[in-house]
C-alpha cells in the first residue's frame, strides 16, 4: 500500500524531471511545421531520423556519455544554449536530487566542468558552463605555439589547449558554413610556419567559430567525439542524416526561402526581412553602411558572407576584438568581467624569422589552425538571423545583450580609425582610405539600428 505508490510517483517524478530539462521531439516537429516545413510533406526519411538521432542520447554501439545534441543545442532555446538555460537546469537537478541522489542531466559532464584538467571523472565545478554558459574546446596547438605555464611562466609541454566556447544555433545552418563566394582570404601572401597551411582551412567560410569545419557531416563527427564522448566512428549515414535535419531549421520564412535560392545557385536574392517600420527601415541602412562590410548586405543577405563586391572589398575572417582581455583603450571597449578573463592563456609563439612573441587570449582564433600571428583573435563573421533571441553574444558569449554588441562596434570603429588615419583608413570603416564612410554609428543610429537588429 504504501510502497507502490511512491515507486509509481518515483518513475513519473523522473519523468518529469527529463521532459522538464530536455525538449522532446515533437516540440521540434511543431516548430519545423511553424517554420513552413511541415512533417508531412517534403520531408524524406533522412530528416526524420536525423530528428531522432539529433535527441538520441543513448548512442549504443557507438558508447558515450549519455549526451545529444540537443542536450547544448536546446529546441526551446533556439537550438543553442544560453547561460540562464544552463543554470536553471544545474539548479533544478541539484534540488531534484535531494529527493533522488542518482537524478542526472548529461548536460553536466566531467569533460566540461572548469576543473576536468585536474580532477577528471570526479570534476565537479560547473562555472564556465552555469556563470558563462561555454563549453570547453579543445584544440591542439600548431607546431610554433607553446603555451606558457602559469607556476613558472616558462613555456609548458601541453600540446592542446582548453578553449570555452559559446554554443552556436544549429538553426540557418544550411547557409552559415562554405558561400563559394570569394572575398580576398588572406589579406596578403603568407609564409607557411611549421609546415601548416598558411592560409587555413576553409577560405570560403565553414562552420564553427573559427570555420575550421567544412561540411555539418565533418561537423557532427566531432561533435560526437568531442562532447558525446563516442568510442567508435559514427555510420556514414548517421552523419548525413544529422546532416538533413539540420538543413530545415531555419529562424523565419524570409530565411528559409532566401536559403533556397543560395542553394539554387542564383545570385538574384529575395530580402528575408520582413515588413519593416520607418526607424527599421533606418536602422537597415545603418546596417548596411556599418555591418555588411562583414556580415553581408543587399549584395548578399546571408549575414556571414562579407559584401564581396564593394570597391575595396573586405577580407573574410576578422579579429573584432571580441576576445577577452580586451585592449584597454581610450576606445571604450568594456572590460571583460573576471568569469570571462581568467579564460585567458598566454601563448608563446614562433614567428616565420625566428623572433618569438607572447600574447594573452581566450581565444586565439584561426591562429591555432595556421599558427600565422596575422590570424591572432580572427574569426568568423557569425549568422545575425534570429538574434533577438540568443543573448549573450560572441564566441565568449561576452556581450550580454544587443545594445553592448552595437557599444563595442562603436569601440572598434573607433579603434581602426585611430590606428590607421587617413589615407589608411581600413575598408571597415572607409571605401577609399580617405573618408571615414562606412562603420561608424551616431547617437541617433544606434536605436535604429537595434530596432533593425531585433528583426532580422
Ligand atoms: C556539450 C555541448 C554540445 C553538444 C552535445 C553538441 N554541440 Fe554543437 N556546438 C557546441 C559548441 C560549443 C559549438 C561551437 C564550437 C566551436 O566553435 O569550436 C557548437 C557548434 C555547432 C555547429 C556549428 C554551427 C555553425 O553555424 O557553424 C553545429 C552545426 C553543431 N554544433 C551541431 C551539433 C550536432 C549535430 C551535435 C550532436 C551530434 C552537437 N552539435 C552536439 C556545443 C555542443
Ligand atoms: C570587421 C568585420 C565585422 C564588422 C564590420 C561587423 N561584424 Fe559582427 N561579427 C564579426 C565577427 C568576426 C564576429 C564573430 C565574433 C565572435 O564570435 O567573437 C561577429 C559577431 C557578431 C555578433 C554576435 C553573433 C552571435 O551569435 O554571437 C553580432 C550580434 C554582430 N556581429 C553584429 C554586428 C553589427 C550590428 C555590426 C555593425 C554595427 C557588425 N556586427 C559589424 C565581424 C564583423
């Protein structure tokens, strides 16, 4: 009597406490039916066990830690995962598990708890992850990069280092990785350093912060290693199948439709905004007067393929100062608050004469993919649709709302125009050197803009 109940009122308990912290999958079946793609109709059998093993998080034959996809890539949370998201789940489970000690989300696993270095399967310091909302990277280190051992401030043995990294949405995928189109990648020929490519991978974009992936196949199979800890190479087919599903999830119709015709080939591109009010229609040519330049505009409305056209046309990759710390300078950047600077790193790194240099980041870019110092901070120009709904930004998630994204631009700007006057303006902020044309916001712009940047 007593004693079957509670059994019975244990199982519902536990599933709740799963529906509450992961998003099934039919919540997504309804938004891809909201998003026009109806589950019905035009959806083959790829997408729909892509679906399923987007949500699988018992892999099976392949091991793992329990972990899907949309463990980090929340439905609910637009398919990326914000820093709040992340804390109610590690609150939720704390308080759960005063009733029932074994409650688990996978969400919390040793690998990408601050402490894993030294603790390994007994790490338990979630603070990166609930305080920051990352998750740890780790990327080997090219051949002349040697980071620097804090205890002796000598060059340590490591080959690899920890990165914390803002988890990306998997929604407009189908247009955020390769463009084909051709901005000038790099800037100026480069000497190779430690016979790595100097140019790095991917010169016509890919998927990643730092476009280091060139197909979601590639993408996925690291994923599955790096975060679901897989022991065995994912099927072929399994990849595509992610792959598929993937491919339908857009942020808007506008974007759906303006995917279709990229992916056509033409070049002829419908506008994906919606109806625009007047301070919209504004804060549009702010945009395309201070944005497009990286981020694309008329000329091509994805918003991670720069502008390739324009009369100096502008490079693919870019250091927007977004890493922390932050150059302290008259510019007015904002300082990066201590959970995000003691992220940083100091590299020692080898140049192609000799010389050696040291720098201090959280993030060195598309440096550790060329081990190039031109590629210090460089990366790439992210996917602006649906933005509204995905604070914080940068690859950091360093700036928490949109207003301090458009307040460190401001920075920026200021900062490239103060480091190469005239007739060096940079194409950022000039279309000919001389007159500072482009990238740059006044007072009354920066309302427009905003508003222009919640619509997209
Ligand atoms: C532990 C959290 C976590 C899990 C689990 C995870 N991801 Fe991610 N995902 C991330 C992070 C962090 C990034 C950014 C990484 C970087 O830039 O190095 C990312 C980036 C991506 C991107 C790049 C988007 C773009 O526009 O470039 C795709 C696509 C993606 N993930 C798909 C997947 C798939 C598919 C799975 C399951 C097989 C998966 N992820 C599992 C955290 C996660
Ligand atoms: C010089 C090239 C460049 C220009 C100009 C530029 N961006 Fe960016 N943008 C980038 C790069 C590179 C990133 C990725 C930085 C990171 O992740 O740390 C980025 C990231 C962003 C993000 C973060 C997206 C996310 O999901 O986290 C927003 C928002 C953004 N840009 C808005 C703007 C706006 C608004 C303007 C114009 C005022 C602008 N950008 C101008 C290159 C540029």
């Amino acid at each position: 009597m007593t004693h079957f109940p509670f059994v019975r009122s244990r199982s519902i308990f536990r599933n709740l406490l799963v529906l509450a912290i992961t998003a099934s999958p039919l919540t997504v079946t309804s938004q891809t039916q909201q998003d026009g793609r109806s589950a019905y109709h035009g959806e083959d059998d790829a997408v729909a066990r892509g679906r399923i093993a987007f949500f699988q998080r018992d892999l099976r034959k392949l091991g793992g830690n329990g972990r899907s996809c949309a463990d980090c890539h929340m439905p609910t949370q637009e398919f990326q995962l914000s820093p709040a998201a992340a804390k109610a789940r590690f609150d939720l489970l704390q308080w759960i598990r005063r009733f029932f000690p074994k409650a688990d989300d996978p969400l919390f696993r040793p690998v990408d708890a601050d402490d894993f270095r030294t603790n390994g399967e007994q790490a338990k310091d979630f603070s990166n992850l609930i305080e920051n909302g990352l998750i740890r990277v780790t990327m080997p280190l090219p051949p002349n990069v040697k980071l620097i051992d804090p205890a002796t401030g000598q060059p340590s043995g490591e080959t690899s280092v920890d990165l914390w990294r803002a988890v990306m949405p998997v929604r407009n995928v189908a247009i955020t990785g390769p463009d084909n189109v051709l901005p000038i990648w790099p800037p100026a020929a480069r000497v190779p350093v430690g016979g790595l490519d100097p140019n790095g991978p991917n010169r016509q974009g890919g998927y990643q912060h730092d476009a280091r992936f060139a197909t979601l196949q590639e993408q996925a199979r690291g994923a599955l290693f790096a975060h679901a800890q897989v022991k065995t190479e994912p099927p072929v087919q399994m990849l595509d199948d992610l792959t598929a599903f993937q491919q339908t999830l857009f942020s808007s119709h506008g974007v759906r439709n303006l995917a279709d015709v990229i992916l056509s080939g033409s070049n002829i591109f419908p506008d994906p905004d919606g109806e625009l009010n007047e301070l919209e229609q504004h804060g549009k040519q702010v945009f395309i007067r201070a944005c497009a330049q990286c981020h694309g505009g008329p000329l091509h409305p994805s918003t991670s393929t720069p502008d390739a056209t324009l009369v100096r046309p502008i490079v693919r990759y870019h250091n927007i100062q977004s890493a922390c710390p932050r150059p302290v300078t008259v510019d007015g950047f904002t300082p990066c608050p201590d959970r995000l600077a003691r992220n940083a790193r100091t590299y020692q790194i080898t140049l192609a004469n000799g010389a050696t240099q040291t720098f201090t980041t959280d993030d060195p870019g598309r440096l550790l993919l060329t081990g190039q110092i031109a590629d210090l901070g460089v990366l790439d120009s992210t996917n602006l649709y649906g933005i509204r709904k995905t604070a914080p930004y940068f690859h950091n998630n360093s700036a928490a709302t949109l207003e301090e994204v458009v307040d460190h631009y401001v920075a920026l700007f200021k900062r490239a125009a103060r480091l190469n006057p005239p007739p060096n303006l940079p194409p950022i902020i000039s279309s000919n050197g001389v007159d500072l044309d482009r990238g740059f916001i006044n007072g009354d712009e920066r309302e427009a803009l905003l508003a222009y940047l919640r619509k997209l």
